[in-house]
C-alpha cells in the first residue's frame, strides 16, 4: 500500500521545488533591473565647465628633480662655467642692530640676504610662467653663490622653527636665494673722542672661492639695495645713515674678488656720561674747593675732605676705563677726569702748603716772642720787690718812671758784665745803683712800646699771608676749572 502511494507524491514535490526556483530568479531579475535602471536615470545631456590646462608645476606625479632636471646636470660647478663671469646681485634688508661693543670692538646685526642670479639648467616649462618656491633641503642639491662675510667672529642662520632659507625658481632660470643670518663683525673704533665720537662701521660681503673671472658680484638696484628698518634703536647711539660701496680685493696667493660694502655711522648720544663721568667729576671738583673757606685749624675736616674727594675721582676714573679697551692712546674723557684729580690733588696740597706755612709762622712768632720777652726784662738794681714785680709784670705806670727823674743816664748792666767792664776800665769808683735804675727804666718805657707794636703788627701780617693763600685760591681754583671746561668743549663739541 505504501509502495503504490510513493509516485504519486513525488509529482506534487516536484511541482512546489520547480515553483521556488522560478520565484528566486524573478526576485534576482528584479534587483538587477533596479539598479540598471537607476544608472540610466541620469540626464544624457549636461552643462560640461571649461576646465583649466593642466600645470605641470602643480602635478603631483612629477618630482621636483625631474621637473628642474636635477639629475641630468652636474651643479657643482658655476652656471655657464668657462664662459664668462655670471653676473650675482646681492640686496640687503637689515632687520636690527642688535649691539654694539666697546671692549670687543664689534657689532652685531641681523639681516635678510637675498641672492639674484641666472641658471639657465633650472629652467622647466610652464605654461603660467609661475614661479616655483622650495625651502633649504633644495639648496644642497643646486649651485648657490659662496658669499661670506668679511672680518666677522661670529655668524649663524636662524632654524626656528626650520632652516629660515628661501630659494625661488623662475621659468626662465633665474634664482631668488634668500636667508636670513646674524653675523658679528669687526668694527676698527678710534675712541680718542670717547665718549663724544662718531664710529663707522662696515659689513663686508665677499665670494670666497670665485674671483671677478667668475662670478662678479654687485648690488643690484645701487644705493636702493639696502633697506632698513625705520624702527631700529640704540641705546648708546644715534644711527645716522647707511649706504653701499663696492670695490675689487687683491689677496697676493689667489687673486681679485669682488667685495661689498655695507656701511653705517653711529654717533654717541652724550647725555649719558654727562650723568655717569662729567657730573660726578665735576661735583667733586667743586666739593674740594669748600676746604678753602674751612678755618686752616681744623685739620680734620680739611684733611677728610680733601682724602674722600680723590678717593672718589680715582673711582670714577676706574669705572669708566673698566668699561673700555686698552688703547694706548689719550681718550677725551680721560683728559677730563685727569684734569679734574689734578685739581683735587691740588686743593689738597694748598692746604699742606697753608698748615706747613702756618707752623713756620707760628714758630717763628713764638721765638720772636720769646726774644722780645727777654729783651724787654727791666732791669730791678736798687729797687723794692713790690716795684720790681710791678715792673716785671709790665704793670709800672709813667709815675714810677717820673719819680726817677734826676738821676744821669747810665745803661744798665748785669752784675758780671759790670765787673768785666770795671776791669776793662779800671774804673775805681762804683757808680750808685739809683742812676742805673732810672736809665733803665726810662728806656725801657720807650723800647718796650715799640716792640709790642711791631710785634702786634708782624702778627696781623702773619694771620693775613695765612688766610691770603686761601683767599687766593677761592679766585684761582674756580677760574681755571672754568676756563678749562670752556676750552674743552668748544674743542669736543
């Protein structure tokens, strides 16, 4: 029963499996219909833009050496070489002065410099006729001017953030090299003006391989060429122009070279030293001449006065040559500040002089007082103590005088002389002391008078020829410091 059902279920199964297959392939040829049918969708006509020719600087697929034909030349040697010399103009923008150094005798600057020159091997096609620009990984692979600067100590181009190098191609093969350096330099300074000097410096540009047979280089717009910042300062000086030269150098081994000249004068703003150096100096000039209204007996304050004001001049003196070269010449301002000590050294030997004179005088007076004292010793033969001690003390009056008259004059005589001219004499007799008495003190009235005048008179003398040297030097001190500033500076001015 079960084997007589069989064929006729297998006919249904047949019939479902064939149906399945038929709708899977209509569901498949639909999908695809669908998507052909949206790619035909699009509009057959449409607005087509003009398009720009295509550049070939800009292409991607080209390398840059393939487009500047790096490979196919050998650039270690100058364009057009064994032909004639290949014109290189050279312009200068200076960015700053950035110092200028008394001790080193140098300056430093920093400065764009840019290079003009043709190479005809870096010519390419372009149909803009654009310019091409590369940074300093380029400049190794292609010939570039040797320019160095001359005399300098120091020099360095800027890498922050990369190489600050700049090269510019031309269709044509001409070359733009720019980079931007800072460079020390040499500077010859002559300082005998100091600090009322103007300084030239100069900047030297110079091939250092290829003479004038090769590359002869030149600035190229003239005077143009250099370019400044208008807002570069110094604070010691006054930039008062620059300007180019140009001219040939000869070294006896290798030959002519072509050198450039950047040239700038500096003039020293004076204001300055005039605070720091010629004030101070000035000051204590002044200040050593008030010793000369001090009483000469106050030798301490003289002498302090007259020690702290060298002192401070040999200060100054040092501190201004600590900030200078060693030159072997005499500075301006060294003649001021060596003037300046010479008169404080001065006013402090005036009152050396003064209290040297002043003892010497007050020696002499108090020997002169002393020989007048004992000159004027009356003579007390025959007399009471108490008129004797009057007259000793010099307090005798004309009536003690005028109570001896009547007596003969006789000069008075010490007891040994009187005994020597007794015998000299022979003189027997002994004459009476009373006699002897009055011709000494009546002389003595009138000698005694004279020499306290004249006494009092070489006194006055000596107080005036004391004070008449610091008299004198108030007048002569200022006047000659004056007429010295005058002469100064209508010379450095």
């Amino acid at each position: 029963m079960y084997a007589v059902n069989m064929p006729y279920m297998t006919k249904p199964l047949i019939l479902l499996l064939c149906l399945f297959v038929s709708g899977e392939c209509r569901r498949h040829g639909h999908r695809v219909r669908r998507w052909t049918g949206t790619v035909e969708t699009q509009p057959k006509h449409s607005t087509s833009l003009p398009k720009k020719p295509p550049d070939v600087t800009k292409n991607r697929k080209t390398k840059t050496e393939q487009l500047l034909k790096v490979d196919d030349h050998d650039f270690t040697m100058r364009p057009a070489f064994g032909g004639p010399a290949i014109p290189v103009g050279v312009d200068v923008q200076v960015e700053s002065l950035d110092s200028i150094s008394e001790v080193d005798m140098d300056f430093t600057m920093t400065l764009y410099l840019r290079h003009y020159w043709k190479d005809e091997r870096l010519s390419f096609t372009s149909s803009t006729n654009k310019s091409m620009t590369f940074d300093g990984r380029l400049v190794k692979k292609i010939w570039v001017p040797d320019v160095f600067f001359v005399h300098s100590k120091r020099s360095f181009i800027h890498d922050t953030t990369t190489e600050n190098i700049m090269l510019r191609v031309f269709p044509d093969g001409h070359v733009l090299y720019s980079l931007r350096v800072t460079v020390t330099s040499a500077c010859n300074m002559d300082f005998s003006r100091f600090p009322l000097d103007s300084q030239t410096c100069s900047l030297e540009l110079e091939s250092y391989a290829y003479t004038d047979e090769d590359v002869m280089l030149y600035w190229k717009s003239g005077d143009e060429s250099l370019s400044t910042d208008d807002r570069i300062s110094l604070s010691q000086f006054l930039i008062q122009k620059f300007h180019t030269t140009s001219r040939l150098a000869f070294y006896s081994s290798t030959g002519w070279y072509n050198r450039l000249y950047i040239n700038f004068t500096l003039r020293r703003h004076i204001f300055f030293f005039l605070l720091q150096t010629y004030f101070p100096a000035t000051l204590m000039v002044m200040l050593s001449w008030v010793s000369f209204w001090i009483d000469r007996r106050a030798v301490p304050a003289r002498v302090s006065l007259g020690i702290t004001t060298v002192l401070t001049m040999s200060t100054i003196i040092t501190g201004v040559n600590a900030s200078m070269p060693r030159v072997s010449y005499i500075k301006a301002v060294d003649i001021y500040l060596w003037v300046s000590f010479v008169f404080v050294f001065l006013s402090v030997l005036e009152y050396a002089a003064v209290n040297y004179l002043s003892t010497v005088q007050d020696r002499r007076e108090r020997k002169m007082r002393e020989r007048a004292r004992s000159q004027s010793l009356p003579c007390t033969c025959g007399m009471s103590q108490t008129r004797t001690m009057a007259m000793l003390d010099g307090s005798y009056s004309d009536v003690d005088t005028n109570s001896l008259a009547g007596y003969t004059s006789e000069p008075c005589m010490v007891p040994g002389e009187r005994e020597e001219e007794e015998g000299l004499h022979s003189v027997p007799e002994k004459q009476p002391e009373h006699m002897v008495v009055h011709l000494s003190v009546s002389s003595e009235s009138t000698t005694t008078k004279k020499k306290k005048s004249s006494i009092r008179t070489l006194n006055i003398n000596i107080i005036q020829n004391t004070h008449a040297i610091d008299k004198y030097s108030r007048m002569i001190f200022p006047g000659s410091y004056i007429f010295f500033n005058l002469i100064y500076w209508s010379v450095y001015c």
